[in-house]
C-alpha cells in the first residue's frame, strides 16, 4: 500500500509538470515571431519551436504592459522588435547569447537596475532601456551601433558603464555622459540562466514512462501476492 500511494501522489506532480508545461498559449504572425500570450501570468517562457519553424523574434509590442516580472528566452532569439517588452515590472533580464538587435523602446519603462548585453549584439535603437533604474551597464563585445541617443535615458541615473577587454570599438563616445571603462571579464560565457532547456519535454516523458513501469510493476506485485 505504501508504494501504490506513493506512485499516485507521483501521478499528480507529473499531471501539474504537464499542465504547467502547457498553461501558457503563445500567439505568432509571422511563424517564427513571437506577438503575444493568452492566459499568461506574469512569467513566462518563451518556445524555441513553434509548429517545426525555430522562432527567431519577439515583435513589436508583444508583451506591452503585461505586468511581466520574468522571461526566458530561448537561444534561438535573435531580435527583440519595438516596444516588445515596454512597460512592464522586470527587475532583472537575461538577455539570449544569439541576440543581435534590440530597437526602440524594446525594455522602456520597466524597473531594470543593471543590464548586460551579450557579445552578439550589434544593434540597439533609442530609448531601448530608457525609463528603468540602471546604475551599471556591461557590454561583452564591440562596441554595438546605437540608434539615438537615449538608449539609457531618464535611469537612476547610469554611473557605471563597462565593457570587456579585447572588444573592438571602445570607449569611443560617451554613453549618458560616461566614458565606458574596460574591464577583465570571462574568457567563455556560461550558459544563460534564462535559456529554454530544451530536455524540458523529454524530462517530463521520461518521467511519466518511469512512473507507467512503477504502477505495472505494482500491479504484477499485487496479483503474485499469497493470500
């Protein structure tokens, strides 16, 4: 009996896995562009796949004022479109590996106190991060093109802005009247916290198929019994 309840309390907790897995429904147009999230809640989890197309981009306004305190990305995130994430209540971000441009007003409005942009990105349009309450800003590769300049308007204000040694373009202009200082960073980015684990599916199955083989194992116990 012990081990019949422990598998039925096993059950629920794969049920939730599942259900969690599949509570938030996300809207596309184009197929590899993200535009927004039916019945989400305040974190969300954004797919990689969507229908056998690797989805590429968040677009413009998809997540505006959504009340949004966290999001993973996943690896395959290459653009962040204007306004996707504008007026929110994120704290923290990380930003995908693979990322290249962020535009205009893409994280306006939040409540972000640091900020570090990957080594791929290229391209940031104005007011991107403007009215947040960044102190520190870091830049792990070249200096990036910038699209205005209010990139880092109206924060708490920026006093620190750095970038990795051995990147190209630096320190070049002033970003909101601070000289961008070098500093020593990792050799190799560790892997971002905020990437979609893509075993995420298959974890949840095989945990499912180990749960099967408990409950027929139980079952063949039971009937082999003597009485």
């Amino acid at each position: 009996m012990p081990l019949i309840a422990s598998l039925f309390r096993f059950s629920f907790v794969i049920l939730a896995l599942i259900g969690k897995a599949h509570a938030q429904t996300f809207n596309f147009g184009p197929a590899d562009t993200v535009t927004g999230c039916t019945g989400c809640s305040s974190t969300i989890t954004i797919p990689q796949d969507n229908a056998g197309t690797t989805v590429t981009s968040v677009g413009p306004s998809a997540f505006f004022n959504n009340s949004l305190t966290s999001v993973t990305f996943p690896s395959s995130i290459t653009t962040i479109q204007n306004s996707a994430f504008a007026a929110n209540a994120f704290a923290t971000i990380t930003l995908p590996d693979g990322l290249t441009t962020i535009e205009d007003l893409a994280f306006n409005s939040n409540s972000l106190t640091t900020v570090t942009i990957p080594a791929s990105v290229t391209n940031i349009g104005d007011s991107a991060f403007e009215d947040n309450d960044i102190t520190t800003v870091l830049f792990e590769g070249d200096r990036p093109a910038f699209g205005g300049n209010r990139v880092f308007a109206s924060n708490a204000p920026v006093n620190t802005i750095n970038y990795c040694a051995g990147a190209s373009g630096w320190p070049g202009a002033d970003i909101e009247g601070i000289t961008p200082t070098v500093v020593t960073c990792p050799s190799a980015t560790a892997a971002s916290p905020n990437a979609v684990p893509t075993s995420t599916p298959f974890t949840i199955a095989a945990l499912a198929g180990l749960f099967l083989t408990f409950a027929s194992r139980a079952r063949n116990e039971k009937s082999n019994r003597t009485y």
